[in-house]
C-alpha cells in the first residue's frame, strides 16, 4: 500500500482510496507488505516501553520482568493482532447485509487493513513516557481511524448513498472497538500468565 495517500484517505471518499480501488491488492499481498509490518510496532514499542523505561507508562512490575517474559507477551500480542485483523475483514464481509451489499472478502480485507493504521502508528508514542499523553494520542488514533472508515466503507463497497456509508461505517467501528478491547483483554492476559508463571 502507498502510504503517501494516507492523509487524504482521512477526509475524502476517492483520494487515495481510488489507488486502492485501481491496484487491488490480493489478501496475500496486502497482509505480507502491510499487516504484518505495520503490526510489528505495537510489539516492538511494547518491549521497549517493558524494558528501557519500565513504569513510565504502563505500572512496573516486580520483580522486573525479563527479556523473555517481555518477548512472550509481545509475541502473544503480535499473533493476536495478525487474527484480529482476518476476523475483522470476515465480520466486515458479513456486515454487509445492513446496508444490502455483498462486498468481496478481499475488499473487507482492505479495509480491515486499512483502518487500524492509526492505531498501529499510535504506538509510537511510547516513545515519551507520560500516560496521559499516549492515551492522548491513541483517542487522536481513533478518532482517525474512524474518518478511514467512514471514509473508505463509501467506495470500497459501492454504495449507492452515503447514508448507507455512515449506517455501515458506524457497524464497522463499534466491531473494531469491540475487537481492539479484545487486544487489550488479550495483552492483560499475556501479562497475568507471565507473572502467575513466576510463582
């Protein structure tokens, strides 16, 4: 996926979306050159957040937790993350029975792709370690994803109006609440196993 027309993706229904539309990228192509990467930095910056700066976002724990403790929970993340996509584009498919359409797996899958990019790059705020200001920038996160979906449900699934856009729109982004607490049910439960495990 060419990035560079993320920006406008967020405000219109054809910029960057169109490119899209045009190059139809397979599942295969798209989870290999995008989902994996981009789910890469959640993990990453999680390990970094765990061991270089324990207890600046998230509490620390005693005894510290290990490398391999930090690289468990992120791995069980990553995984989480690469499946959570996969249902999301089957729940994105089958979504279209509200508004009368029958989108392609593939096109639900390009959403689902598409649509938690901000997310992923929100994680990158670890990087300063103050919990108010990642919890800042992952609601900044939100609110973006939800312009690329209310943006992108438009022409990836030909829709006839865009009344029907933002009914589907709105399906769509209480599933992927829904589905990033699943993440973060997910993540707390790496990390409860992780320290019941030391006992």
């Amino acid at each position: 996926m060419n990035t560079h027309n993320l920006p406008k993706m967020f405000y219109s229904y054809r910029e960057g979306w169109q490119y899209l539309i045009e190059i139809h990228p397979s599942v295969r192509k798209l989870f290999t050159t995008f989902v994996i990467p981009m789910s890469l930095v959640p993990p990453v910056m999680l390990l970094y957040a765990l061991l270089v700066m324990p207890g600046g976002v998230f509490p620390e724990l005693v005894p510290a937790i290990t490398v391999g403790e930090a690289l468990a929970a992120a791995v069980a993340f990553f995984i989480a993350e690469l499946a959570m996509v996969a249902l999301m584009a089957s729940i994105i498919q089958q979504m279209g029975d509200v508004v009368d359409v029958t989108p392609t797996y593939q096109d639900a899958f390009l959403l689902a792709a598409v649509a938690p990019t901000p997310l992923w790059i929100s994680a990158l705020a670890l990087f300063v370690p103050i919990t108010w200001f990642n919890a800042l920038v992952v609601a900044v996160a939100w609110v973006a994803s939800a312009a690329l979906i209310y943006h992108g449900v438009y022409p990836l699934f030909r829709l006839a109006d865009k009344s029907k856009a933002r009914v589907m729109g709105t399906f769509v982004l209480m599933a992927g609440i829904i589905a990033w607490m699943a993440l973060l049910v997910v993540l707390a439960l790496a990390m409860s196993m992780i320290v019941g495990l030391r006992g």
